[in-house]
C-alpha cells in the first residue's frame, strides 16, 4: 500500500511476479481537493509497468508521462488491471459543503486527469484500464493492442479518450465510455491504423464514439500572388491567430476556383507568404480561394464495430482517409463533415466509405448538447457547409445498408458544398429512401450513381437537386 506519487527515473521498469499476485493499492492519506496527487505513477521518459494490478483512490492521475514528447523514447504498459475510482464522487461526499467548488475544480483539471502518455515507441498492449479520468496519447507513435478501456462514472460528462496518432496502430481493443476523438491540432492526426476495435454504449456528450472534433483556421479568402512554391495573401487579409510560423506543418488549400482540389503542407511563414513543401500542379490565380487550416491525414479505420453511440464522425479537415468494414447497429451512422468551424474552413477531401454494414437503423439520439434530442434513422452522411469544396471527391462503394439505413448528403446554402461523389455497388434492404441528395441546386453536384441494389424500399432517390448535378448508370430509377 502507497500513500503518496511514485515519480520513475528513465529506463525504469516496475515488474510484479504476476497480476494474480502482485497489487499496487494507492490510498493518500490527505483528502484535501488542492493536494491530491497529480499522478500515482509518472516518469519522464524510457519507463515502463508490467504483470500488475493497480487501484487507485483519490489522485488526479494514475499513469503520466511528463517530459516532452521530443524527448519520451520507449514506454511501456503491459498485462496491467488498473483502477481508478471516482474522485468526484469521494470529493463531494467528504465536501458536501461546496459541491460547486470541487466539480468547478474537477473541470479544469479534466486534461490532466486519468493516463496520460506521449511519444513516438508507445507499447500498450493486454491490459484492462477503468478510469475516472481522461485517456489520452500525445503524438502518439506505436501501438495499442488488445486493451479494454472502460469508463468509470464520476457524474460529469467529459469526453473520455484523446488521440494524437503520428505513426500509430491502435487494434482489438474494447473501448466504452463518453466516446473519443483525434487530435484538432495543426498537424497531429496522420498515419494511424485503427482495426478491429469493438465500441458499444455512448450516452452521454454529443454521443460521438469517434470524431476528428476541432481544430480551426488561420486564414481563408484569395492570394496575391504565386510564385513557384511561394504562396503571396494580401496584406489587409483578415487572419486568425496569424503569427510568423504558427502553422507551419499545416496546410493550404484550394478551395474554390482554379486548381481547386489540391492541398499542400506549410514549411514556413511570414505575416503575408507562406512557403510550401512542393508547388501545386495547377497554380492558382485570381480565381482561387485557399483555406490555411488542420492537416489530418492517412487515416485508416478497418473492420471497427459500434453498438448504440452516436456518430463514427470525421468532422473538419481531413484528406487522404479510409473507412472500411465498419458494422453499426443502432447508431447515428458514419458522417464525414467539412465545413466552417472555429474561423477556419476545413475541408474534407478523398474519403474511401467502402464494405461498411449498417443494419437496425432506428437511431434516437435521445441526450446531447443543451439538452437536444432527435430521432432518426442510421446513415452514410456528406455534409459540406459554410463554402464552397467543403467535401469533394467521396467514394460510398459496396456498403450494406439494411432495416431503414440509407446515404445522404445534406449540404449547406453554397453552390458545390458536396462534389464528386461515387454512390456504387451498395445493397439497400427496407428503406424509405435510399439515396437522399440534400440540398437545392447545385448544392450536392458530380455525383455517379451506379450498379446499386434495392429491396423494400420506398424510394430510390429523392432529391432538389438539378438533373445536370448527378448521373445515374444501371439503377433502374
């Protein structure tokens, strides 16, 4: 038994014979709010936890990594059971006299609270973790493996999974509680492979069990001028937290006019030019619009399963992303979403939704943001609002979409909000509609619709949007 942080020097591993025989039992004796220990476990770098059983009460953290995320190496968590038991819970209790002051101080520390670990060799691999705080990785290269993340009440509604992926694999892992998302930092999100994760009962938040959430922008509007890979914007541009290299790593992207489609990543900055990793193939001019925003990109999400959440959302900017073999029963659907957040417009670009099966689509969203609640049914859903080149180039192909499940895209006011979609080779058994194009116009435009199959269902298409917009080949509409 402990009573007070154990702080690991480098290249340190704390072993137990087995988890059968060994247990860490954590009880600090102070009960006061301000000094409770930040973290039980913690170490700067080179540490490591093997064939343990660890319960903790009363500490803000359990395992952290504290140095910087250049400097963290090797880190490893390995056939651990790990507790944490609600703080918030025992705080109220022991402070019954001011509730609101220790919830208000539960809030504020919600980043640094739970496991917290950072680097590029992250080695997680058969434990079973249930925390009263976060689970987060920063920068996060790696892998994790055959883990069960539960969540363990503390009577606030907290996001509880935070995911920094640079080089990361993250698979077979049972993952429960107020759902989890990747990072919205300038350039955090790429090269991750997540497989095979089983994601069941979110009820809480916005009932999202996955989301790309954040991010923002720096600057979007026309540029001045061009020159090999020097990008020129105006001098009275208006620009968001635009200081000399903040975003560098982030990207620009031609949103609108020519060369649209097209994104580059940021080496370098000034006040007004930006210099790219490489030129466009089709330079911009006049006609162009860039957004400077996010670069999430490489992100492979294989063979997941979801049972009653909310959204398996990518949500802001993102390129270059694969979701395959994803089964949801129950859940609000699978939604790629780009579109103007937090000043900056985040495209989402080259998305694969491809062999998913969504089935028992009868969804109620019945708890979220205020309060809100709405009822539907489980979709694939295009969402492109605040711009035009929000979503371009999505791919839906050979999805099975059953018991009132259906694809849609449900743009916003601009012309070609959604363009370039490919609606192939999917099964649609007991609908309503089967293919809804949103919006009026032009709004939903270059969409082929092909070689789809239809049973009980209702209506095959229904749409506003222009004849011109879309090609139907083979679906007997």
């Amino acid at each position: 038994m402990l009573t007070g942080e154990l702080i690991l020097s480098p290249n340190t591993l704390i072993e137990g014979e087995s988890k059968e025989l060994t247990h860490i039992f954590w009880n600090p004796l102070n009960w006061d709010l301000y000094e409770l220990p930040n973290s039980l476990i913690s170490g700067t770098h080179h540490f490591g936890l093997r064939n343990l059983v660890m319960w903790s009460s009363r500490a803000w953290g359990v395992i952290m990594s504290t140095g910087p995320v250049e400097e963290q190496g090797t880190i490893l968590l390995e056939n651990l059971i790990v507790r944490q038991t609600g703080q918030l819970s025992g705080m109220i209790y022991q402070v019954k006299s001011n509730r609101d002051q220790v919830e208000a101080e539960f809030h504020s520390r919600w980043s640094k609270t739970g496991i917290i670990l950072r680097g590029k060799n992250l080695k997680v691999r058969n434990c079973v973790f249930n925390s009263a705080g976060m689970y987060t990785f920063y920068a996060a290269g790696g892998f994790v493996q055959n883990c069960r993340f539960e969540r363990h009440t503390t009577g606030t509604n907290q996001p509880y999974m935070l995911v920094h992926p640079k080089g990361l694999i993250f698979e077979d892992c049972y993952k429960q509680g107020d759902g989890f998302g990747y990072a919205s930092s300038i350039d955090e999100s790429r090269n991750l492979y997540e497989a095979r994760n089983y994601i069941p009962f979110d009820y809480t938040n916005d009932r999202e069990c996955m989301t790309l959430d954040g991010g923002s922008g720096g600057y979007y509007g026309p540029i001045k001028s061009v020159e090999g890979n020097i990008i020129t914007i105006p001098e009275d541009a208006e620009t968001n937290q635009w200081t000399e290299n903040h975003w560098n790593g982030g990207g620009v992207y031609i949103i609108n006019g020519t060369g649209a489609g097209q994104f580059r990543r940021i080496r370098s900055h000034t006040l007004t030019k930006i210099e790219l990793d490489q030129p466009f193939l089709v330079q911009p001019d006049a006609t162009s619009e860039i957004s400077v925003t996010t670069v999430r990109h490489h992100l492979y999400f294989i063979n997941n399963e979801a049972v009653d959440v909310g959204a398996y959302q990518l949500y802001g900017s993102v390129q270059n992303c694969v979701i395959s073999g994803m089964t949801m029963t129950r859940c609000n659907g699978i939604v790629g979403r780009g579109s103007l957040l937090y000043r900056g417009k985040q495209p989402e670009w080259y998305i694969d939704i491809v062999n998913c099966r969504l089935k028992e689509g009868n969804y109620s969203h019945w708890f979220g943001i205020d309060d809100r609640g709405h009822s539907g049914h489980q979709s694939i859903n295009l969402i492109g609002s605040g711009g035009t080149g929000m979503s371009i180039g999505t791919v839906i192909r050979r999805n099975v979409l059953s018991e009132y499940s259906y694809i849609r895209t449900s743009p916003g006011a601009n012309p070609d909000a959604v363009t370039d979609v490919i609606i192939e080779d999917n099964s649609f058994d007991i609908a309503k509609n089967a293919i809804l194009l949103g919006g009026n116009a032009t709004n939903t435009s270059g969409v082929l619709i092909h070689n789809n199959r239809y049973n009980e269902v209702d209506k095959r298409l229904e749409t506003n949007v222009n004849k011109d917009s879309y090609l139907v080949i083979d679906d007997n509409l």
